[in-house]
C-alpha cells in the first residue's frame, strides 16, 4: 500500500473508532481483457456507430477508431490543449442536426463553452459548432429532464448557473441542430446527478449542496431547493438509484478531488428527507466519475467506476497512487469490490472524465472503455 494511501487508512480508523473492513475480492464470475487503443491522454471518450457500417466505433479526442478492430484511426479535428489537459469533457453522442448521422456533444474548462461536433460522413475534419457560453465546464452529462423521450444537455459549471439544453425539434421530431436553454439555479457546485428522490414521477436534479427538486411546469416554474446534504466536491454523476430496494431513491457519490466512495440510504419521515451515510471504499481517491450498468447480466445493475489519474495534475490528494477501474456489487447488505484493474502507471487503469459501456463485438456482454491521462482503453468482457 502506497504511504500517502496507508496514512489515510489510519486517519480514517482513528477517527471512526475502529478498523472497518472493506468487503474486497478479486473478479471471479466476470474475465476481463485489456486492449491498448491509445497511448493518448484526452480524458473522454464515447461509442457509437460513426460511419454507419453497424458496427461501434470509439471516440475520444481527436480521433475515432474504427470498429470492430479499432486499428484504424480518422481525424476529428483540433482540440485545445492546456497543460496536461485536452478542453474536451464528454463525449455524449447525438443527432444534432437531424441529417441520419450521430455528432457529438463536448464542452471545455478553459474556453468555458458548450459545442457539438457534426460527424461529415466521411474523412473530412468534423465541423465546431458552439452551443452556448456557460461557465467552466467539469464535464456535461445527458438526462431526459422533461419527459418527453428525449434527453436535455446538462454541463456541470461549478460556481455558474445550472441549465440544462434543450435540442428543438420539429413536428416529426427531428432535430433542428439549435438548442433551448432553461435555467433551473442561479449556482451549483462540483457535482452534479438526475433522478426522481420524492417519488412524484418527476427527475430532480442533485448537486453537492442538496437536491432541486422539479416543479410539473419546468421550463417556467420554480424549482425547490432542499438542503438535505453536502457531498463536497462530488463525482460526475451523482448516481439516483434505489440500492437497498426499500421503495426509496438513495444516491452514490465519490469524492472527485479527495478519498471516498459512498452511498446515502434515503429515510422519508412525513414530508422530510433524511439521507444515511454509508461508506463503500473509502481508500482510493478522484471517484470522479461512475456508471450504474448491468455488467454481468444478471438483471441487477453494478456500480463501475474507478480513479481518475492526476485529476489536478499532481495537487489532488491521492493524485500519484495507483489507478483502478472497479465493480462494485450489491450483495443485499453492502458493496462488494470487484477489481478489473489496479497497479502503476502503466500497468493499472483509471476511468478518466467520461467513460463508455457498450457492447462492442455484439457478444450479449457490456464491455468497458475507458479514456484519460493514462491511455485510451477496452476492457472486453469475456466469459470467465
């Protein structure tokens, strides 16, 4: 165990009384198999089908790498580059303009812009189209906020305003390629999740400071702002989910900056709110971002995530511990840990920004891509 990682194990048991014990085994009905993509360090990648051969292609940065072998790699077109990060924080794919080809939505910390890229069709670079000045973008995310079948583009701009955009429409409903903005808080913070926590049918959205929750009338109504919690600087998303199946929505959130993986067990007394904090590793750090995906087909979904390799270039606490990609499986009590991947630069891996899980080879199994400082990635789920 690395020093800075075995002095905080201690700080943590000293604090809480005792030594906990954090439920761990090694991958045992799922295989793994790691394939190196890239040696590139954007930290946001994508998957879906670009040049329409039905086949899942891989996008990241400043290439798509076609599939099914990924060998063969095609220009997007420039990306600004910043110290050690490239202004690129997702890669959500999208019909923008409506033209039968999937573009993608992105956005950037340091231009503080919301753009799409527009998928040419061929070998051409792919066209910048900004959406919207918006703040400093963490990295932007994709929930259908108001109902209609359709998802909203929400970034998360710590210490800007929350939106969310609306792609317009037609009367056939295709897309137009211009965007509806509607304004749900004047701020928020590090952190940012979608899901219904009252039970009214309706997505709330959560930050680090508490939860929004949605009026009926949502493009011009108010939303109501409960301060029932602070996760500090939360992971991107803030999972809803109901864990425990106890007919209540709980949340999972990871520590983006610092140690800690948790989930909070909603408890409903009345009309109030009550969240329970429980711990699920509280050892690693920069769980920046997760997904909650039925990885080994089972019916049930797992909690996959994993470090984010120098999220602050060395500043973070934990920045220069080694990187792991994780499952986490709920086994009616707690989380158990699954390891996929963990060791030094180079050896271990983390999940970047904004990461993929798709069927890559149409094997009926959900494999995991994973982009960031430390390479682009597949991990092919395979029989054990």
């Amino acid at each position: 165990m690395a020093s800075g990682r075995f002095f905080h194990f201690i700080k943590v048991c000293i604090g809480i009384g005792i030594m906990p014990l954090l439920s761990f085994q090694a991958v045992s009905e799922l295989k793994f198999k790691k394939q190196l993509i890239a040696s590139e360090s954007a930290e946001s990648v994508g998957v879906f089908d670009v040049n329409g051969d039905q086949n899942s292609d891989i996008v990241s940065g400043s290439y798509w790498y076609e599939g099914p072998s990924f060998l063969n790699r095609h220009f997007i077109g420039k990306i600004e580059r910043v110290g050690e990060y490239y202004d690129d924080f997702s890669t959500i794919p999208l019909d923008v303009d409506g033209d039968g080809k999937i573009d993608f939505i992105t956005g950037g910390w340091f231009s503080k812009t919301l753009r799409w890229r527009k998928n040419p069709g061929n070998d051409q670079e792919w066209a910048q189209v900004d959406i919207a000045l918006t703040g400093n973008i963490e990295t932007t995310r994709a929930w259908d906020v108001d109902g209609d079948g359709f998802d909203e583009i929400v970034p998360n701009t710590p210490g800007s305003p929350l939106v969310y955009y609306t792609l317009k429409r037609d009367k056939n409903k295709k897309a137009l390629g211009q965007f509806i903005k509607t304004q749900v808080a004047e701020k928020h913070g590090h952190g940012l999740g979608f899901g219904d926590i009252n039970g009214d049918g309706r997505g709330d959205f959560i930050v680090a400071e508490g939860w929004f929750e949605a009026p009926e009338d949502r493009e011009n109504k108010a939303w109501t702002f409960h301060p029932d919690f602070n996760l500090m600087d939360a992971s991107i998303p803030i999972i809803v989910a109901d864990v425990n199946q106890d007919g209540l929505n709980d949340l999972i959130a990871g520590h983006g900056h610092s140690y800690g993986l948790y989930w909070y067990e909603q408890k409903k007394d009345g009309k109030s709110f009550k969240f329970i904090k429980h711990s699920i590793d509280p050892y690693h750090s920069q769980f920046h971002t997760m997904e909650w995906v039925d990885i080994d087909n089972d019916n049930q979904p797992e909690l996959i995530t994993g470090k984010r390799y120098r999220a602050h270039n060395g500043k973070d606490a934990g920045d220069n511990e080694s990187p792991g990609l994780y499952f986490f499986k709920w086994n009616g009590e707690s989380f158990t840990k699954n390891v996929i991947s963990y060791g030094p630069f180079g050896e271990g891996k983390g999940t970047g920004i904004y990461f993929a899980i798709a069927d890559m080879h149409k094997t009926g199994r959900k494999d995991i891509v994973v982009a960031g400082k430390d390479g682009l990635y597949i991990f092919f789920n395979e029989k054990p």
